[in-house]
C-alpha cells in the first residue's frame, strides 16, 4: 500500500509538473512561434529535435519531459509492443528527421510520412494555415516527401524503444491506374525498418486520393499491399507486418461500411480513423476560402462518432484514433469508444514538448484511482466519462 501510495504522489507531481510546462510553452513559447510562418514555425520545431537528438545528452534531456515507463499502459497489438497508447500521427515527422527525440518525450509510437516513391515538393506555399482560438489547423501540404531512399538513410541500423509505423501513398503525378506501384515501392524500400505499415488513401490535398477508398480500389490496392508484404516477409525471413488503413472523416456511414468491408477483405490489420477534414464546421467563415484539410480540436467529436460506428460495423477489427486528441481525458474516450491507440498531431503542435508526458502521468492516475491492472481493460468499456466538453463541433 505504502509503494503505492508513493506512486500516486509521484504521478500527482508528474502531472502537476507538466501541466505546468505545458501552460508556460503555450503562454510564452508558442506565441514567439506563431510569429513565425505556419510551415517555417513547424520546420524550426522539428529541427530543434533533431538537433537534441543529435547532441551530446540531447536525448537525456528531452526524456526530463517524460514519466518513468508505466507497464500498466503497455499495449500489445498485431504481435508489436506498444510501451503505451500514445503515437505520433504521420504528418509531424514525415522525413524521420526526429524520430528518436519524439520517443524521448515519451511517445509509444512514431508513424513516419506520408513517404512517396520519389521525392516531390508537394503543393505551393502557403499551405499551412494556424486557428489558435479553435486549436486547429488547415494544410494543403500534398505530400512533401524526401523520398523513400532518404527516409530509408535515416532509420536503417536503428533501434527504438518503441514501434516505428511508416505511411505509404503515391506521388501525384503517377496516375490512378498506377498508384499500386507506387505503394508497393514505398514497401519494399522501407519494409525492414518498419514496424507496422498504413496506406493512406484518405489526404485530401493529392488529386484523386480519395478515390481510393471506393470499394473496388481499395480492395484492389490493400490486396495487392498485403500480398507483398508476405512476399517480403519470407524474403527477409521474418514475418508479415500489420497493414493499417487511414480513411478519412468525411465518409459517412454506408461508406464507411463498404470501407471496412473491403480492407476486412483484403487482409488489413485495422484502420486509423481518420485523416484531416474538408469540412469548416466550428472554423471561422476565412477558413472556407483555403485550400486543404482540417485537423485538431474541431475534429473530437467526429472521431468519436467514426470510432463508435466503426465498432458497430466492424467489432473485431482493431482501431487507431486520430483527430482532436490533446489530453488524457481524449485518449481515455477513444479507448472506451473502442480505440486501443490514439496518435497526436495539432494537439502536439498547440501543446509542445511536455504535453505527451502530461498525458501520460494522467493516464497513470486515471489507472490509480480506478484500481486497472493495465490499460485494455479501458478499451471498448463504453461507460459514460471523460468526453470533453472542449471538443469541436464535428465535421
């Protein structure tokens, strides 16, 4: 009892201590960042972290931001082990440039990408647009990727301490007809440094993306994925990643029915919901004349509603949630709208370095005051707690 009790004062005093943080970041730090250009304030932040990850005791120091390792939140999944629910969604880290310093804050999971066969810019600037008051984001980024050889460089001969998912899509000038060949080259040319594999299908600022999650593409491409995935896994003499599905939050519910349906189909592992939105709801009237998706607070209350209506139509397949995460009070609702991960994107730009360790010590106490032995006895509970009221107005 008296070794408990310890850990709860000591969990009491992570929180308090991050929330702290967090609270000096967004009153002091972040509005000298909001000076700066949307992208550009994102590259410098990334490049920060990859400096640290690079300096001398640079990780150590990152790793202050984060709780001792909690096994109760450990989380096994598709024959992976999560060290804890909490992931990085792909979009953040999309080069691998800070994937080691994003684990030292205390991720569980760094998703990399999205990553194109070939190098490509993406679309013109400016394509990345703050909404501070709604804790939201707008991009048009349209993939800017280095390419699959330069995100190999950088993660081939590593080890991390925790699971590195790589997302594969298309670069925009192949064609429909082609984007197979595009994803299969992603997965070949990163396969081994990968831990778990999603197609995205669901960006909305790559002309014709979305098409892809009409049933026949997708079953065609998932097949195809999942086909060769095996393929490389007997090469390599391993065994077959999981191969997830990001679809976005736009569907409604006949189409997210024939969505689950042919990814079930086709042999997916499970499916990330979702991507960003087109929808304006709970923007300014401004917003309606950008270009791009949304992302971050408007998008809780979609995906809760997305993940509830996935469980309905799909009970055994597994979930990811992705969208207006930005506490621990979020992840604790997605894992009891029957999500058994959550990732972190706008939530993660708005709160900084200290929020994924703030989250985690919540996610301790919430397990201490209610006596759980681990945290999938959260998952698909359903009671009725923890939906915050700050959560945007849907899509």
């Amino acid at each position: 009892m008296r070794a408990e009790a310890h850990r709860g004062d000591f969990v009491e005093n992570q929180e308090e201590r991050d929330i702290r943080v967090t609270s000096r970041y967004r009153s002091q730090l972040y509005p000298v960042l909001a000076r700066l250009d949307a992208e550009r304030s994102h590259r410098l932040a990334l490049r920060s972290l990859a400096t640290a990850e690079r300096a001398p005791g640079g990780l150590r120091l990152l790793r202050r931001f984060a709780p001792p390792p909690d096994p109760r939140l450990r989380v096994e999944r598709w024959g992976l082990s999560f060290p804890n629910p909490l992931g990085v969604a792909a979009g953040l880290d999309k080069n691998a440039e800070a994937v080691a310093a994003l684990f030292a804050l205390g991720f569980g999971a760094v998703e990399i990408g999205t990553v194109t066969p070939r190098p490509q810019p993406g679309n013109p600037a400016p394509r990345l647009w703050r909404f501070p008051e709604q804790q939201a984001l707008v991009n048009a980024l349209g993939f800017p990727s280095e390419g699959a050889a330069a995100v190999r460089r950088r993660l081939a001969g590593r080890r991390f301490p925790g699971v590195v998912g790589v997302n594969l899509g298309k670069n925009r000038d192949t064609p429909p007809e082609r984007a197979v060949e595009d994803y299969l080259a992603v997965l070949e040319a990163l396969w081994d440094v990968a831990g778990y594999l999603t197609v995205n299908v669901s960006s909305p600022n790559t002309p014709g993306l979305r098409d892809l999650q009409r049933p026949e593409a997708l079953r065609a491409l998932l097949g195809a994925v999942v086909e060769h995935d095996a393929l490389l896994a007997r090469l390599h003499g391993g065994r077959p990643h999981p191969v997830l599905v990001k679809l976005a939050p736009d569907l409604d519910e006949r189409q997210l029915a024939d969505a689950l349906e042919s990814l079930t189909a086709a042999g997916a592992a499970g499916v990330i919901l979702g991507n960003t939105t087109t929808s304006r709801a709970g923007l300014p009237p401004a917003s309606r004349e950008l270009p791009g998706g949304v992302s971050g607070a408007p998008l809780g209350a979609r995906n809760l509603e997305l993940l509830g209506a996935a469980r309905r139509l799909a009970p055994e397949l597994p979930l990811v949630a992705a969208g207006g995460i930005d506490s621990a009070a979020d992840v604790i609702a997605r894992l009891r709208a029957g999500a058994g991960l959550a990732q972190l994107y706008t939530g993660f730009i708005y709160g900084g370095p200290a929020l994924p360790g703030e989250i985690l010590a919540g996610l301790s106490a919430f397990m201490d005051r209610h006596g759980s032995r681990s945290i999938g006895e959260i998952e698909g509970a359903e009671a009725p707690v923890i939906v915050m009221a700050k959560e945007g107005g849907g899509t």
